[in-house]
C-alpha cells in the first residue's frame, strides 16, 4: 500500500458508509486529542524546552485538522478493516452526534462536536479508560491517527485526490528537534554501487489479453527472508524460478524519510494490522525484501535451548543436526552478520550503562551491516545508505544472477493442486488488474506468518494447525527522560544492545528480553500514554530527551491463530496468556530500574492506571535512585496493575508458527522438511514454520530455517518426487 493507492476521502466515505455527520464528529474528536495549547510559555517550562519562541507557537498551536488527519484516517480504514468495523465506527459517530448518545458513552448531555473543548477532552479520556474494550481500541486508533498525520510527515494531503498535494516543513519537528531526514552522515550522491532487481513487464507481455500465463520449474510467493533464500538456493541449482511478491519495490532514489508514507509503502496493511480486540499491533514487512528491508538489522542466532526443544519436544532432529548449524552458518556469512565495530547510539549506551550498574547480563547485538560503518538511525524505512545487508541486496541478487525472476504487486489468489500434488498458483497484477496463471509443480508459499495460512486455506488446505499456534513476541515499552542528556532518539544503530536478565526466567527457555526500539516522532506519539492534551504535549517536546526501551517476550501460553472472512479480509485473535503477561509485568520493572541506574528522572511504563515515575532532587540525592523509597513502591504498583491486553497496547514486530512444522499431520501444518502433508511439491518457508516462537528477533532463524527447507526441496527434486 502507498499514499497513491489510496482511495481518495469520497471514496473512502462512501466504502465505509460515512455521512458528513459521521465525519464531522470524528474530525471533532481528533482535534479534541491535540487542542491548541492554552500556554505556550507554561507548555515550555513543563518540559523544561529551549526551543526558539517561533517553533514553540507552532508546536503548540496546531491542530490535527491543520494536518489533514481525516484524511489520513478514512482512506486506510476503507481498504484495510471490514464492514463490521465500519458498522460500529457508524454506529459510535452517530451516538455521538446526537445528546442522548454522548451521554451514553461520555456522561455530557450535548453532541460531542457541540461540547467544549475541555468537555471534549474529558469525554476522550472517558472512552481511552472505558470498560468496554472497543471503545477503548477505538481511542488508540485515534490516537495512533494524530500521531501519524501530526508528527510522521512533512506532507500534505489533497483533500479529493487523496495523493500528495505538497511537500512543507512539519510544524511540530523545529521544537522537538528532530531533522526529519538522516543526519548521521551524508547520503550517497547516487545508488549506482547497489544492485536493483528488474521486474517482468507483464503489462507489455500480455499485449492487451486480461489474462496471461507463464510457465517455469519453481514459484515462489513471497520475497521475504524465506522466498529471497529459497530462489537464491534453487535457482543456484539450475531450476528456473519465478518470484511472486505482493508489494512493491523501493527503488533507492525513492527513499522517504517520512514515517507515515513509509509505513503505508512499506508494511502489512499500512501498519494497521491489529487484533480484533485491538489488544495488540502488528507490523510486517510488505515489500521487495519484506521483513528484511525494513527489520532494525539485528541478527541473532536461534538459542541451542530452543533448538533442542524443537528437536526433542517436538520431534524435529534437524534442528540440533550439524546440517542446520551449516545452514546458520550460511546465513550469517551471506548477510554480513557482524558483532565488531558496532557503535552504539545514546539509547543502547543508556541500556548497556544502567544494566552494568544493576549487574545484570548485557551484550552487544550482531548487525547484518557486512563490513559498513553503519549509523543509519532511518532503516525502519529501508536503509537510505544501502549498507543493511537485507535479502533484497544479497539472496535476490544471487537468484536473479542465476537466473530467477521476478513480479512485483503480484497478490497470489490460490494455489492451484490436482490429485494432490501442486501445479501453480493463480494471481491477480494489483496495479494492472491482469489475472496471472503460472504452472510450477514445485510451489513454495514464503509469504510470512501472517499470509501463508491465509493462502493455504484460501488453496482448499484442511490441516488443523493451518492459521493457529501464531507467535507473536508481545512487546511492551517503557520510556524515560533525562533532562540533562540529549537522547536524540532517532540518532544512529536502531537496536545494538540488549539485557537478557529475564530470557530464562521459569528455566523452560521462556522469558523476556530487553532491547532498545526505533524512535522517531510518530512512533513515539503513538506509544506514549495519554493522560491529557497538555501531558501529551509536554512528552512530544521532551522528545529529544526521552528514551524508549522494550521488553520482547518469548510468548510461552497466550493463544493467537489469523484467518480470513469471506470478504478475504485479515481477522487476527490475541488471548494474552497469565505467564505471558507476568514476564512483561517483571520486564517492565527490570527496564524501571535499568533506566533509573542510568540516571533517569522520570520513567513511564505507560500502563492503565498507573502514572509515570517521578523522581525529585531529593530522591536522586540519595545516589541510589533505583533503591529509593519512591521507586521501591513504584516497582509494587507495576506488579500489582500488571499487564492487561486492551487495557495496557502491546505491540509486536515478529509473527512466527502458524503452519509449524510437524512429526505428523496432527503436529503440524506440514512435514519435517517443510512439504504440506495434503499437497506435494507444495513447501512452507518463512517464520510460520517455527513450532514455537523463536525468543530472540527472528530474522536469521527465519533465512536459516528457509535455507534447511531449500536443501530438502533440491534433495527431493534430484530423487524426482516432484518433477520439474
């Protein structure tokens, strides 16, 4: 998805069922999230702010309808969220339109756009602590909306067309001092070094026809760090290959430094995909390279304590075989993966500092950088410096050197079996509206956690396990600020160190991990705690002194499956688990501490009902502030609030297991050797094959594991079990 995909706002409003009532009370309550500011100068001093007076009026008197927030909202709400949703946006604007329903859902008597703006902002924070839970996701959308359209661009939308009408500087960005572009280094003057992949021009093969076939050996769907490895391995061995990917290619020159064109270009459903409860959102990559071209280039090995559980509790030996190891090894070569001469950014030192002073275990995070004085603070949105060693820069370029091929906005509708064994996939060209036959008898799905089980099934697979057993890493971050350090959080490597003093807490192999998240505006926005106008505000500007850190969980007991509607919309179910959620409880008191022994004033885990640390001269005074009273007593109040799913957002960037491997069809949704047991020459290669989450990023586990299923694809094309 792109901003230039979009539908346009009429268009939008007429997908969902909007009428000029419904849309002016959502315009209203947008603004009611960021009214102006009643004190520019008091504003200042709370957040103890320097900023030039100019840049401080326009920070503070802007509001979400200046920056088209309606706009940005309605049109990705059309294409990525189902009729129901629309149903109840309906139903909540139009209570909310008239007296009796504000009254209802708020307490106030009047319409919510006729109430005053200190009503307004009382009755928003009514629905962000409502006991309903859906009112409670609708506040977060909204917020995650202002956050966006507010922060996370420097571009104005028409208000018709729905595209780029003009490109000014942010109002927000001058006093929370943020560049808006990478600053770290110059960029290159030009991409020329950097190998780009050439795409089938179907539109010109076709000649006109509305429907065009193509034959080749294997296809590959997806061109992810499963389908980048596949291609690369297959084609290397001589078999014609033909790469299918739903998204589109970036071209270097292209590169936006804007968070909300990224996150539309970039990711899954324009970064929208979240829970039906809206207890958790989920990011994944959506483009040439998928997660690749996007991950934060953390590049852990799976741990030999989750490889021997894959092998002994679930009956797969390949993961603790020499084999595997090889297959690590190979990955880790290609994609440059390094621990030396990393340089670590104010938020990872503060990690590194506050764990030694607790005497908790810390390291430094190996980077998939190869031998590149990497600081890129901006490779969320595709590394702007072309150092990242992503597969779109390293197995493509090899696949493609050999041979394979490539389509891009390619949605693969069925993958299409005759008497069990796969002859190809049927696939619609999004932007050319060409419906694609390709005849393969090997057909790899590659398509991410997310996407594979959606795919099989819509191909007519039963297998139970198809679809469930996701894992989804649940996150929660903990932010702090520190008056008399500048952070600047958006400032070089994204994640290079990391405290695994929780990774095995029940010595199961289960736990948590601490590691430090992007940071730049809109992100930041989007997971800061509401607690009012002026609070939100005062955190906005204090943004070049907060830092952020999350605790990653290994999700051990909280059940999580996707499916489609019959509208072929995504539907994703999230049931926190009690173990799940007292790992993220202790992570959230483990990171309180690592943030106070680092110097932090203040620390806010953002959690329902629970305001944020505040430490005073005299608590810091002590020299001991993670021990103090004050803290002490804070560390009881985030164990007794806990974590609680729609109350506390929990975020999550990997999605592993929703066709896991198996010793038998009851095990898993396909075989040891990642072949479906309904449909042979049918294979699964991407994180959806893990048979639990893998506890660290999964990055080179996913290559690897895709880089084992390529070996035993070609081993089983030469014993001629699905002839080519």
């Amino acid at each position: 998805m792109s901003l230039k995909h979009l539908p346009s706002l009429d268009e939008a409003i007429a997908a969902t069922g909007l009428n000029d009532t419904h849309v002016n009370v959502l315009r209203a309550m947008l603004d009611a999230l960021l009214p102006p500011a009643d004190d520019t100068r008091a504003l200042a001093a709370a957040a103890n702010s320097t900023a030039p007076v100019h840049a401080l009026e326009s920070f503070a008197t802007t509001t979400p309808s200046q920056m088209d927030a309606v706009n940005v909202m309605l049109p990705v709400l059309a294409v990525t969220k189902p009729a129901q949703v629309h149903s109840q946006l309906r139903t909540m604007l139009w209570l909310l339109s008239t007296g009796p329903g504000t009254f209802l859902l708020t307490g106030y008597t009047k319409p919510f756009p006729d109430l005053s703006p200190p009503e307004k902002e009382t009755a928003m924070l009514m629905l962000a602590n409502s006991r309903i839970a859906d009112l409670r996701t609708v506040f977060h959308s909204l917020k995650v909306t202002v956050a966006l359209s507010c922060l996370g661009r420097s571009l104005k939308l028409d208000p018709v067309q729905g595209s780029i009408a003009f490109q000014g500087t942010n109002p927000f960005w001058e006093a929370m001092n943020y560049p808006g572009m990478p600053t770290e280094k110059p960029l290159p003057e030009n991409y020329d070094h950097v190998w780009s992949p050439t795409f089938l021009d179907i539109n010109t093969l076709a000649n006109g026809a509305k429907t065009f076939t193509i034959e080749t050996d294997a296809v590959v769907i997806g061109s992810g760090c499963g389908g980048g490895v596949v291609a690369a391995e297959l084609a290397k061995a001589g078999h014609r290959v033909l790469v299918l990917e739903k998204g589109k290619h970036r071209k270097w020159s292209d590169f936006t430094s804007n968070e909300m064109e990224s996150m539309f270009s970039l990711f899954e459903q324009g970064g929208s995909v979240q829970s039906d409860d809206g207890a958790i959102t989920v990011l994944a990559g959506s483009t040439f390279g998928g997660g690749s071209y996007v991950n934060w280039s953390c590049s852990l090995r799976p741990p030999h304590k989750v490889r021997e559980e894959w092998a002994t509790k679930h009956n797969l030996p390949h993961f603790t075989s020499k084999a595997f190891s090889d297959s690590i090894d190979a990955i880790c070569a290609r994609n440059g993966v390094t621990d030396q001469g990393i340089e670590h950014n104010v938020p990872n030192q503060i990690l590194l500092e506050g764990a030694k002073r607790l005497g908790y275990p810390s390291g430094v995070l190996p980077q998939n950088i190869g031998t590149n004085d990497h600081k890129c603070g901006f490779c969320h949105m595709g590394c702007p410096y072309a150092e990242k060693q992503g597969t779109h820069v390293t197995w493509l370029q090899d696949a493609a050197e050999h041979g394979a091929q490539f389509i891009q906005e390619c949605k693969v509708n069925r993958i299409t079996h005759k008497n069990g064994i796969a002859t190809g996939v049927r696939a619609t060209l999004t932007a050319l509206g060409i419906e694609l036959i390709v005849k393969a008898k090997t057909v790899v799905s590659s398509c991410g956690s997310l996407n594979t089980p959606l795919l099989l099934t819509r191909s007519g697979l039963k297998n139970a396990n198809i679809g469930r057993n996701l894992r989804l890493h649940p996150v929660v971050p903990v932010q702090a600020y520190f008056p008399d350090r500048e952070i600047k959080p958006y400032f070089g490597p994204i994640m290079t160190a990391i405290s695994n003093v929780l990774e095995d807490r029940t010595g199961s192999g289960y736990g948590a991990r601490l590691e430090i998240p992007i940071m730049h505006p809109a992100f930041f926005g989007a997971f800061s705690k509401y607690r009012s106008s002026s609070e939100w505000r005062r955190m906005l500007l204090q943004f070049n002194h907060r830092a952020m850190m999350i605790v990653l969980t290994r999700d051990e007991d909280s059940v999580s499956r996707v499916y489609e509607d019959t509208d072929n919309l995504m539907h994703l179910d999230f049931s926190l688990g009690s173990k799940d959620a007292t790992v993220l409880t202790e992570g959230v008191v483990a990171s309180t501490k690592v943030f106070l022994a680092a110097g932090a004033a203040e620390v806010d885990p953002g959690m329902h009902g629970l305001e944020a640390l505040v430490l005073d001269e005299q608590d810091l005074a002590t020299g001991d502030a993670v021990n103090c009273a004050k803290a002490v007593e804070y560390y009881k109040k985030i164990r007794e609030t806990g974590i609680v799913a729609t109350k506390t957002h929990i975020g999550c960037a990997h999605q592993m297991g929703s066709c896991r491997m198996g010793a038998s069809p009851a095990a898993g949704a396909v075989d040891p050797e990642g072949q479906s047991w309904e449909v042979k020459g049918l294979y699964v290669a991407d994180a959806s094959l893990f048979p639990t989450a893998s506890g660290v990023n999964p990055m080179i586990t996913t290559l690897s594991v895709a880089h084992s299923v390529a070996q035993f694809i070609k081993k089983n094309l030469s014993a001629g079990q699905s002839k080519l």
